[in-house]
C-alpha cells in the first residue's frame, strides 16, 4: 500500500526477490509536483520492470475532488503506453485479486 514511499529504492529491491508483492499508488500522486512524481517514483517502478505490478489506488475517502486529478496523473504520464495505464488502473489488480476477464 502506497508502495512503500518514500522507500522507493527498497520497494524495488523487495519486489525483485518477492514476485507476489504488488504495489498501490494510493493517491498520493496528487500530493507530489507532478514531474517529481513522474521521474522519482512512477518512472523508476516502471523502468525497474514492475509495470506489471502497479495498482491504482485512489484513497479518496477524505478528499473525493482529487479523484480526477489522481486519474489525471496516471493518464497523463507522457511515458506510459496506453496497455501500461490499463494495467494500472484494471489489469495489475484483476491479475492480483484472481479475477475472471470476463
């Protein structure tokens, strides 16, 4: 949850050895400048290669209105792939919870 930060570094290390551990975003995306958020955290899970293990996660309970921007983060990042803003907003948590893809 939250994927550790501001342990970036170790959350990186613990999943190349544990290939079970996924990582939230939980909303604090909107809380960073949104070029930091991009190189120092999104970018670097993703050139580590755990696209594949990023989840969105909104924790929007206190503050509903940030909802939008925390999507608009994700849909935003210039270098994400429209199959990588799939796998963070859906994929990565239906693979993670054993959904059906139906």
């Amino acid at each position: 949850m939250h994927y550790g930060e501001p342990f970036i570094d170790e959350l990186i290390a613990m999943m190349g050895n544990f290939p079970q551990i996924y990582a939230d975003i939980g909303g604090i995306q909107v809380y960073y400048p949104r070029e930091y958020f991009y190189e120092y955290h999104l970018k670097k899970l993703v050139s580590a290669g755990f696209g594949k293990h990023i989840m969105f996660g909104s924790d929007m309970i206190l503050f509903p209105e940030l909802l939008g921007r925390a999507i608009e983060v994700i849909n935003e990042a210039p270098f994400l792939s429209m199959e990588q803003k799939e796998d963070i907003f859906y994929n990565n948590a239906a693979r993670f919870l054993n959904l059906d893809a139906k």
